[in-house]
C-alpha cells in the first residue's frame, strides 16, 4: 500500500475510533437536557426540545451537592496524599540503598497484579477494627498511596542525573529539602500523570465506598446517584443528568493536565 493511501485509510480509519469513543458522551449530554417521556432510543437525538428540567429536579432532590462535596474532597485529598507519599517511597528506592531496598520495589511491582476485588473483604475488616467505617478516614486512609504510583516515580527518579542533589548535599542541604525542592520540580510530567490517574480513579470509585459508608451523608457522587436510581426511580433524562454532572470534573481534569500527561508519556517511553 503506497504511503498517501495508508496514511489516508489510517486517517479514515481513526476518524471512525474518535467517533465511537465520543458518541456516549454525546448522547448522554444531548439526553441530559430532553424529555425521555417524548421519546425513546436514538430518535431522541434528533426530537423534542432542550430543556433544563433533568438539571432542575436532579438537584431539588436533594443531596447531589453533598455527593459532589464528598467525592470532591475525597478525590483532592487522596491526589495530595499519593502525590507525597509516591513522591517519597520513590525517591527512597530510587536514591538510597538499605537493607531491603529491592524487595521493597518488587514487592510494590507484586501488589499491581492482584486484582483490587481480591481485598474488599481484608480492607473491610481492616476498617472496621480500626473503627473507620463509615467516616471519612474509610474512604481516604487505604488509598493514600498505591503501588502503580511508587512503581511510576521510583522509575522516574532513577532516571533523573544526580547532579544537583550531590550538590545541595555538599552545600549542607537536608533530604527533604532535597526531595521537595530540587527534584519535585523535576518530576512535574510524571506527577501530573500520576495525579490525573489517581483523581479519576477515586472520583469514579463506585465500589469501596459503596462498601465502606452506609450514611447518605457519606456518600460519593457514584454511589448517590445509584441510590437515587434505586430508590427514586429518576428517569433516563435525571440520569444522564447525573452522570454529565459526575463526568464534567473528569473532563476539566484531563484538558487542565492534557500538556503535562502528553510530556509525562513521552518521558517514559523515551527513557524506557
């Protein structure tokens, strides 16, 4: 196949990947403002009028804010936590050598092949003795750091020249202040990577904290909204309402980080 013609056809073809990928988000905001009650299927699409009805009643109800508040403050202070925490387990293993420094690393790499419905039982009861469920510490405390985010800045570390640490250390500065004011500022791609993967993850979380809160009070935007679904019986249009409102902080997010997550992932293809 002559070059043109594949690059038309490659063409054609991801142009037909980036329409199947965005039609769910376009169909869940189109239905978000039309009334369900005048139509069914894709013919909703192109009938009825827009209307902001869905948005009204989805927030008389009450408790989305407080479901937005929850999975908001949730999902901040989890990306602060992990980005600390994995920031300094990886300069650890990346810059220091001490007994057990390998183990440490490959016991980490280990924990990203156990499947997270595996632990549901043992985070559970873990949560339960230390009297947190249904508290805000259930759905913060077990996520505050994770292996997939060691793994990332121990990787990313290890690749940085040392230069400016050996440096700072002749000129009588400390770890710390190494860590957080020389080599942070250089971890900066693969932190924003970090970050975004770690507040979509917690932001769409269903399970753990569906699992670890029982209180209305307590729960995230995922978990209210089904309860609402269950308990209310709100319609198509309320639920693509509620599912636009759960998905604008995602897509903010991923368009706020797109420069930083582009320069992350080239980083660490170039750097293997």
């Amino acid at each position: 196949m002559k070059q043109p013609t594949y690059k038309i056809f490659l063409s054609i073809l991801m142009g037909f990947v980036l329409i199947g990928m965005l039609f769910p988000l376009f169909y869940m905001a189109i239905v978000s403002f039309k009334d369900v009650s005048l139509s069914s299927g894709l013919n909703i699409l192109f009938g009825g009028d827009f209307t902001y009805d869905n948005y009204s009643q989805i927030f008389s109800r009450g408790g989305i804010g407080r479901y937005m508040f929850n999975s908001m403050f949730v999902a901040m202070v989890v990306t602060v936590g992990n980005i600390i925490f994995c920031m300094m387990s990886g300069y650890a293993l990346a810059r220091r050598n001490f007994l057990g420094n390998k183990l440490l690393f490959i016991s980490a790499a280990a924990v990203l092949m156990i499947p997270q419905h595996v632990v549901i039982i043992p985070v559970f009861i873990l949560v339960s003795k230390l009297g947190f469920h249904d508290t805000y510490w259930a759905l913060i405390l077990p996520w505050l750091v994770n292996p997939l985010g060691i793994f990332l800045m121990r990787q990313y570390i290890s690749n940085l020249p040392d230069d400016c640490e050996q440096a700072a250390r002749i000129d009588g500065a400390g770890e710390f202040r190494i860590l957080f004011q020389i080599v942070m500022p250089l971890c900066k791609p693969a932190l924003a990577v970090l970050a975004v993967q770690v507040f979509l993850t917690n932001w769409n979380s269903f399970l753990y904290p569906f699992i670890l809160t029982s209180s209305p009070k307590l729960y995230t935007l995922p978990v209210g909204l089904a309860m609402m679904q269950g308990l209310q019986q709100i319609n198509l249009g309320q639920l693509m309402a509620g599912s636009t409102i759960a998905a604008l902080p995602v897509i903010i997010v991923f368009l706020f980080f797109q420069r930083q997550i582009t320069e992350g992932i080239t980083a660490g293809a170039v750097k293997g």
